[in-house]
C-alpha cells in the first residue's frame, strides 16, 4: 500500500477527518492489517502525527514550571499573533479612519467572528463617544419625539440573535481587477463576519413615540464625523431591525458602533449603521451622500439600482484557500462559510473541476436566517490540477451566480453586491491560486 493508494485514503476516511482521534487513526490502520514498514508512509500522508509509542522522559520547561497568573482579559495566545484583520486605507495616511479592515475568514473555524477580528468599514474614522453624553433620537412622523440615553435603552427587553454582516463592497477586487489578485481569502472576501447580537427590537421603541399615518421610511444617522446616513424602509423597521448593545456577550466593540448600532438581518453592511444617534421618520428616502454617490450600483444598460438592500446568497471555500499549499496529495476535509441576506442555506455544493460535477457539502449544524453556516466536504486530492468552487443555494431558491454573469449584467466598473462563485487553483504543486473561470 503506497500513500496514493486510493483504498488506504478510503479506509481511513474517519480518521483523518478527525485528525486529534489518534486511537481511531490506530484502530483503522489495525483493522486493515497494515504492515510496520508501510505505515511510516501512510502516516506520513495523512495530517496526523504518529501516536508516541514510549513514556517521555524529558519535559519542556513550560511543562515544569508554574504557569502565568491570571489576566483581567484574555488574549488569543502570542503564537497566533497571526490571525489578525488585513487592514486597506482608502486614502492611506490622510484619512487613516476611512476604508476597512477584513476578517481572516481562512484562519477561523465554525461561523462566530470573534469580535477583535469583526471586518470594520468606516467613513471617518471610529467616534471617541462618551457613553454618558450619548443620546439616540426618534422624531419626524411621530406622534412623540423621544430622546433615549444609554442607560434607558439598557431597560428595554432584548433579545439575541447571530446574524451576519456583510459589506456591500465585499469581493470588489474580484470583479475589478483584470488578472485575479493573490491575496488570502480574507483580504479578497472578508468583509463579511457573524456574531450573537443583543438588542431592543425596534419595532418597540417606534411603537413608543407612535408613527404617523405618512410613515413610510427610516433616516437612520451616525453620529461619526462623516455622518453616514442610510434611508430604510418602515416595513424591514418593523420586521426584524434591533438596537444592537452587546456583541458575542460584551458591550459593542468602538469600531462596531458602541454604544449602539442598527442591526438590519441580511442587508448590506453600511445600513447597520454605527454610533446611531438619530432614526428620523419620513414620507420618502431622504438620498443621504452615501446612498447615491455610494452605494448605487450602475449596470451595463447606463441605469443604475439604487435601494439594493438585500444581501445576495453566497458561499467560500475559506480551507483550502488562495495563498495556502497542500503539502501532499491525500484526503482533506474542504472547509467553507455560506449566507444569504433573503434567509436559510438550504445547499452548499462543491466541485472540484471548475463548476463540471458537482456534489453536495455536508451543513455543520443548521442553516438559521441571516446567519452564516458552516459547510464541509472530504476531498481526496490526486495530486493533479484542480479547481475548487463552492455554490449556495438559499431556502427561496436563489443560487450562487458565475462571475461572467455578474459581468454581463453590471457595468464596467460595477463592484456592490458580488456574490459570485469563487475559484480556487490547485496546482501541481499543492498550491493553491485565486482563479477567474
Ligand atoms: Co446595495
């Protein structure tokens, strides 16, 4: 049995793809009655290491000696100091608060972001805000004007929710760039990340201040140096949107909003909007700066869609991933997240040959609305090129597009809203490219 011996891959299915199972790895490879001389070479090709067969005699310092104290608050260990947002000015040093900063989505595991590594879009920097000074406003088409301070809101009732945020602006460089760029996935695709909200249903405090029978929008205004400022329609108001106050259990991060944010499930990021001082009730769209000089999306006819809120269906492979190598042909578990801003996942398909087969990854857990979810697939690479797709399908029968049909119906320098289907390139070598199919 050699390590490309596609029955000794099979066999030991289970095992590698529970790689800390080390006993099962043992039992398999009993059970198949494989030979001491040959099972050097099978362990070599699979991701596990050996079991020891001896008692260690030597211990590591760290081992024998007493450990660190305690810390008020923990940080990730020094050794994946890696694992950190790429961070892209859109003006460099001049405006050093404006642009963003992505999610390594290709070092993360399950769907939770930590909050550190939430993706940051900014329009002018993140407001220093004083938490005792902060007031949110309800006024136009109401019947009661209210002002609430932070310490009124933290009263309402709340509730918890993971949903995901994605900016509209996310995968752009995929779309605008003539040659793909070889970046990681997440300094291609992370401007996309997913947390356990808790906040105030809003729908609780309009009720409060009482709308007028001409309500029809939302103003919802930032109280940061740019003002960003988004138009939303009363009828999402009043379905699921919430003041967020807590992220993943803690207070919302200063780059996430603090003291308080929009949540809007499943719409473009910049409508969540941060640091929200005001939520003005109007008759008609207000057509802020950002919803018209940003934020509008032209298409190849000379029109353009405006009001695009809906965050389209959408899926990445995040392991295996541009930039990383395969050491070795063998099994491997493919690793990926998928959303949709219309509701639940219903499918996540892969293939490996450009889009030719396909067959169906396995969900990690269920698929909840407006949330990422996990998928995973075994893949046994044969050491030849290959081309690995994801494609998602979401419970209103949207699927993931090709990237030729997001070019043929946007124009040329069209960038919002690309949900197309990522490839990534095997090569012979086990490196993997971000490709264009
Ligand atoms: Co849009």
């Amino acid at each position: 049995m050699t390590r490309s011996d596609p029955k000794s891959v099979i066999q030991n299915n289970e095992a590698a793809i529970n790689p800390h199972n080390q006993s099962n790895e043992r039992r398999n490879f009993l059970r198949g009655g494989v030979k001491a001389a040959s099972l050097v070479a099978v362990a070599s090709a699979s991701p596990m290491v050996q079991a020891q067969e001896s008692v260690q005699k030597d211990f590591p310092a760290w081992s024998i000696t007493p450990g660190k104290g305690f810390s008020e608050y923990g940080q990730p260990s020094t050794f994946e100091f890696n694992t950190k947002r790429t961070i892209a000015k859109a003006y460099g040093d001049l405006a050093p608060g404006t642009g963003s900063t992505r999610t390594p989505i290709e070092k993360l595991e399950g769907i939770i972001t930590p909050s550190g590594l939430h993706f940051e879009r900014s329009h002018n920097g993140s407001p220093a805000i004083i938490p005792k000074e902060y007031v949110l406003t309800i006024h136009g088409l109401v019947k009661q004007a209210l002002n609430f301070s932070i310490e009124n809101l933290l009263r309402y009732p709340l509730k918890t929710r993971t949903y995901f945020i994605e900016c509209a602006g996310n995968s752009a460089q995929n779309i605008l760039a003539p040659q793909p760029v070889q970046a990681t996935a997440g300094s291609l695709h992370g401007l996309i990340s997913c947390s356990d909200w808790t906040g105030i249903p809003l729908s609780i405090l309009l009720e409060e201040a009482g709308l007028d029978s001409k309500a029809k929008w939302v103003l919802a205004e930032g109280a940061d140096a740019a003002a960003m400022s988004r138009s939303v329609p009363l009828e999402k108001i009043l379905d699921d949107a919430m003041i967020a106050l807590y992220q993943n259990g803690e207070r919302l991060r200063p780059e996430q909003g603090y003291p308080a944010r929009l949540l809007l499930p499943g719409w473009e990021g910049n409508m969540n909007v941060k640091w929200l001082r005001g939520l003005k009730v109007t008759s008609t769209p207000t057509h802020t700066k950002d919803e018209t000089s940003k934020y509008t999306d032209p298409m190849s006819n000379g029109m353009a869609r405006q009001f695009t809120f809906e965050m389209g269906v959408k899926s990445i492979i995040t392991n295996p991933s541009a930039t990383m190598k395969l050491p070795i042909p063998g099994l491997y578990q493919i690793s990926g997240i998928a959303w949709s801003g219309a509701g639940r996942i219903l499918r996540v398909e892969i293939s490996s040959d450009g889009g030719k087969n396909w067959f169906n990854a396995t969900l990690d857990g269920e698929s909840q609305p407006h949330s990422l979810v996990r998928f995973r697939a075994p893949w046994n690479w044969k050491g030849s090129p290959a081309f690995l797709q994801s494609r998602a399908t979401d419970e209103k029968g949207h699927v993931q597009p090709t990237r030729a049909v997001y070019k043929a119906n946007n124009s040329v320098d069209g960038r919002y809203h690309n949900n197309t289907i990522v490839t990534w390139a095997v090569e012979t070598d086990g490196s993997v490219k971000n490709a264009y199919l």
